[in-house]
C-alpha cells in the first residue's frame, strides 16, 4: 500500500513539473478593454449652415454642361476636392459617369469649373466633344481640407426638362419640389440642395436650402415638406431674401412664386 501511495505521488510530481516547464499550464493574461472612440456630435442644420460653403450648378441650354460654382468657402480652406457621378443612357440601361478634380484656393473663398456631361479630345488648339445623351440624376460632393482636417458635403441633383415641370422639379429626396406648366418643354432644370446659403437669414432654417438653376422669371409653386405651421419660405431675389405667403395643407407648406432660384425653409 506504501508502495502504491509513493508511486501515486511520484506521477503528480512529474505531471506537475511537465506543465510547469513546458508551459503548459495556461498563464491568466488581463485583456485591456476596447478604446471607445468619442463621436463628435454633428451641429444641428439651424447652427452649421452659415459654415457651409454655397453651391450652384447651373446646366447649359443644351443639357450637355454645367457651370459649378462655389462661395462662402471657410477661411482657412487649403483646397476642395470635387466629384460629380452622375447616370445617363435609357432608362433600362443607365451607366454611370464621373467627374472629379481639385482646386488649390491660396486664400480664395470661391472657384468655378465647367463641367462636360461626356468627354473631350483636345489636339492641335481644337477640342471634339462626345456627349452623354439623357443625363437624369446623380451625386455632388465636395471635400474642404484645412489645416484641422476636412469636410465632407453631398447632395443629390436631377437634370430634368421642362415639361417635367407640370409633376414638378425636384432632388428626389421626397422634401423640396418647384411646380410649373409655364416652363419651355426641352428647356433643362436642375434641382439640387446648395449645402449653404447666399446671406444670412432672419429665420433658422429646418431644411437644407434647394436651387432650381437656372434661375429665370415664370410662375409656380415651390412646397416644402413639413408639419411646423411656424415654418416660412424664403426666396433669395434681387441680392435679399422675400418672404413668400405659405399655405399649409397635408403635411407640405406651399407658395406661389415668379421665377426659380433659391429657396430655403426658415422658422
């Protein structure tokens, strides 16, 4: 039975010392928990949008270009990156396009590029243009870089006819639309939000501001979606923004207007 017993013992100290000298029992390690990055809370629209830069895109009466333009770039801004994608072909066989570039400002608060829904071959002093037919929508964004990092702004377009007036003009975002039967029936209209404003206004706005470029004299209505009865449309004319009469019916707030152009939501 001794024997038993010291042969017994003798297996645990061989057992005992092969985990310990090759390892094998496992060592408690203490795992540091995950880093939790700390968002950066987004500013409501009402407080950011006099720091947005202002944007336009006006199509050309043919449909085949647009003229991008820029304002009310921060102080600060070292260059902005653009990028239009846009769609164009039959409707059962879109394909997508895109454009992009950057601009070094040196101190400027704005730019302005010519923008080809299509592409070029330029020899010899002289440029060939092959167009993309049936240009409908797309994406423009831009990114501001500084010193302190950069911005990113997005926003849908809709190139759309003048006919298309009579359901109306709009991004598609289900928010914003201008109506009109009054538009020349191939004339192009584009819809798209501006990210920013022209001049401050005396309301906050709710909505991000839309455009319908170009901006010419015709009658319609422009609607903005919302249940706030408070709510004011405001039209940038003439360098000043007019308030608009607004009627309220169905969860939109409607207006008849003169012209296209600029409209924002404002309370």
């Amino acid at each position: 039975m001794k024997k038993n017993k010291l042969l017994i013992a003798n297996c645990l100290l061989l057992i005992v010392g092969c985990f310990i000298l090759t390892g094998c029992i496992p060592k408690k390690t203490t795992v540091p928990p995950a880093e939790k990055a700390t968002p950066t809370p987004a500013k409501p629209l009402e407080e950011s949008i006099l720091e947005r830069p202002f944007v336009s895109l006006v199509p050309t009466s043919d449909g085949h270009w647009v003229n991008l333009e820029v304002k009310n770039i921060k102080s600060g801004t070292k260059s902005v990156d653009y990028e239009l994608i846009y769609f164009a072909g039959e409707t059962r066989n879109k394909i997508e396009r895109g454009v992009a570039g950057s601009i070094e400002l040196k101190g400027d608060s704005s730019f302005q590029r010519k923008i080809l829904f299509g592409s070029e071959s330029c020899t010899t002093g002289k440029c060939k243009y092959k167009f993309d037919e049936n240009v409908s929508e797309g994406m423009l964004t831009l990114k501001l870089r500084s010193d302190s990092g950069s911005q990113k702004f997005e926003s849908a377009f809709r190139l759309q006819k003048g006919i298309e007036g009579k359901e109306g003009l709009s991004t598609g975002d289900g928010n914003f639309k201008f109506v009109s039967s009054n538009l020349h029936p191939n004339s192009y209209f584009l819809s798209i939000s501006t990210f920013g404003l022209p001049a401050e206004t005396a309301g906050k706005a709710t909505l991000p501001p839309y455009g319908i470029f170009p901006s010419i004299a015709t009658k319609g209505t422009v609607s903005f979606k919302t249940t706030d009865q408070s709510a004011k449309i405001l039209l940038w004319d003439n360098g000043k923004w007019q308030e608009l009469t607004g009627l309220f019916s169905e969860g939109w707030i409607s207006a008849s207007v003169s012209k296209t152009g600029i409209f924002v939501l404002v309370k």
